[in-house]
C-alpha cells in the first residue's frame, strides 16, 4: 500500500507563564521601576495612533476559529499517496546566505543511521506558501505598548519580503485563532488583514493550539511553505500540552520560523531582577519547533535587525535542494524514524567548500524525521 509519509521530530521544554510583571500590560518596564517618557512614533504602517483607539478597528473580544477553504491557491497543488519520503534541505552559511552549486552525490542521507539512495534531486527556486501566525493579545501587545510596536513591526516587515507569485495567510491568535486572510497573493488582502491588528481582545496566549492548528491545515500543502510565528514564545491556556504540539509538528511535515519577540524588553527587566524562567523555557521550546521541523529560530534584541531575519527565512525558503528517496525499512510500524542529512565528498569525508580561495563554515538545515504509517487492517 502507497502512504503518505509525515515529518520532523522534537525535544523540549514547557513553557509557563510569567508573573513577576517585568512586561505590563501598558508598557515595557517592570513593577516599581521608573517609567522613561518616550516620544511618540508612527505605527509600522505609517499611521500616529491616538492613544484611545477609538478611531481604529478592534478586533472581536471573541475569535472564532474559521475552516480553511477547501480549494486551495490556484497553483498550489497536493501530495498524492507515494512510498518516497520527501526532504528538502537548505545549506547556509554562517551569515545566512545559501549556498549554491552543491551536487547530488555530495548528499548522504541516513535513516536510523542506515544510508539511502537518493532518487529525486532538484535545485530550482520557486514560490512560498507561509502562513503568518501572531500572538496578539492583551497580555503583551495591549495598545502602544512596546510588544504591540514590536510585533507590527515584524509582521508588517515581513510581507515586504513577498514576491508577486507567494502566497501567504495571516492568522491571529490569544485565546483562539482567527483567520484573517486565507491563503492569497493578492496583497491588498493582506494589508486588510493586518490594518485589523490594532486592539487585542483576550489575555491568554494559546500558542500551542495555534501553531498545531495552522501545521494540520498546510500539511498536504506541496512546494515551498512555512509556518512564520511571530511570537513572545509564552503558552497560556492552550488545550494542547507541549508533547501533544510536539508530536503534531512531527506529523505535519512544515518547517516552523520563530521570532521571538521582546528580547531587549526582557534584558532590561531581567537587569532589574525580574524571573525570566518562563520565557528561557519558551525560547528554547521555539528553537526546538525550528530545529526538528527544518526551519530556523530568530530572537532579534533591536527592531532593526528584524530585515536580516527576514532575508535569512526567504533564502532559505528559496533556496532549497528537494531531495527525495525510497526507504529502505518498508514496516509500517508507526514509529518514529530518524533522519540525518550530510554533505560529503567522493571519499565520504565530511564535504569543505570553498568560496573564494576561503574554506567556509555551513550549517544544513532539513527535518529531523518522520513516523512511519501504521498497517491498516
């Protein structure tokens, strides 16, 4: 029987919720520290805010999760039953550029350190197909409150990256998730979604259930996609425990890009003796997502670094070697199978390429496994 075969493994920690109240609700500094006036900047999409909001659309005080469109983009197509796993791999180096030019036999993939042949292999770019899920409640993005200044920045500075041909959906999420924009190209849309970021309704932040949510609905999902999480890395109230989450992202074969949001926020309460436990658990439970689906995890202290994050998940997006092979193990036992790309030469030595007379370092990047199907009787 021809299966499907599902991806990516985990490892983590879970998170908690802090209460120390180093990040109120209307600012970023902690209980009983001064407060520093500021003046008064633009919104990332070029607006003044006034301080009451009253002018602005709120989101509902109630989300109310939306069911994805059968039909999806018109050019994004979906697996069909195969017994070949699929993998696609980017290679980068130690500033986030891809690497190109590297060949087929230079790629040793092993399955529970077992060798496999490759039988697919291309190197050709093409289009994303991302879906962009932010936290946006009350809890750290209340209105004009630094992590509200913050996470706008991010989201709006990341559709800047799209190209005509990507297609992308925006879901919000505190005590649930809200479609705002289904998958499109159509950028008008997408700037509609986002204009409805402005007054967060609830509290919670269920980060748990969104991401899994969001990784089920893009899991048949052909080509080049991603999940983008713009994110404090803090878990509320979701349904979901971080094992649970784990296990669905092993399945759901999309590689997950985190941006912690709030680092110099939490460095400067942190300074001033806040417990910053919870959310060293949360980081490290996003570095884990990225890890072991194949994506990357980016926690930028200042706001202008956030252009140089975006570029690294864009090139490592379209630049990737899909490669593709027919496992030697064919039990279909349900259990999770290991998985380890390499670069080696025609020696089976570890592969050193250089550029420009220079040995470089790189790092390559590709899920960490897969569950194999259970036999049906």
């Amino acid at each position: 029987m021809k299966t499907l075969f599902a991806a990516c493994a985990a490892i983590g920690l879970i998170a908690g919720v802090w209460v120390d109240g180093a990040l109120a609700q209307d600012g970023p500094s902690a209980q009983g520290s001064e407060t520093v006036a500021r003046p008064r900047k633009k919104a990332p999409d070029g607006s003044t805010p006034d301080k009451s909001g009253s002018d602005l659309p709120q989101i509902p005080s109630k989300l109310s999760p939306k069911a994805v469109k059968e039909e999806g983009p018109p050019d994004v197509s979906f697996k069909v039953d195969t017994n070949v796993v699929n993998l696609d791999v980017s290679v980068l180096d130690n500033k986030g550029n891809p690497i190109s030019g590297i060949r087929k036999e230079n790629f040793r993939i092993l399955e529970d350190n077992v060798p496999q042949t490759t039988t697919q292999f291309s190197t050709t770019q093409a289009p994303m197909t991302v879906a962009l899920v932010v936290e946006f409640s009350n809890r750290f993005q209340s209105y004009w409150s630094e992590g509200w200044y913050e996470t706008l920045t991010a989201v709006y500075g990341f559709t800047q990256t799209l190209r005509p041909d990507d297609y992308m959906a925006v879901i919000a999420y505190d005590l649930r998730s809200e479609i705002l924009a289904d998958f499109t190209n159509d950028k008008s849309k997408i700037s509609e979604a986002l204009s409805r970021l402005r007054i967060p309704g609830f509290s919670e932040s269920n980060m748990f259930d969104a991401v899994t949510d969001t990784a089920d609905r893009m899991s048949k999902i052909e080509g080049r996609k991603a999940i983008v999480l713009v994110t404090s890395g803090i878990d509320t109230f979701s349904k979901l425990t971080y094992d649970k989450t784990r296990k669905k992202l092993q399945e759901s074969c999309v590689p997950v890009y985190p941006v912690g949001i709030l680092q110099l926020t939490r460095t400067l309460a942190e300074a001033r003796g806040a417990n910053m436990i919870d959310f060293l658990q949360g980081d490290n439970e996003l570095r884990t997502f990225a890890k072991e689906t194949g994506g990357q995890a980016f926690f930028p202290r200042f706001m202008a670094e956030m252009p140089q994050a975006f570029m690294q998940i864009n090139n490592a997006l379209r630049n990737q070697y899909s490669l593709g092979y027919s496992p030697t193990n064919q039990a279909h036992d349900g259990k999770f199978r290991k998985l380890t790309v390499q670069l080696v030469d025609a020696s089976g030595d570890p592969l050193k390429i250089v550029i420009g007379g220079k040995a470089i370092k790189y790092t390559i990047f590709a899920k960490a496994g897969y569950t194999a199907p259970r036999a049906v009787e």
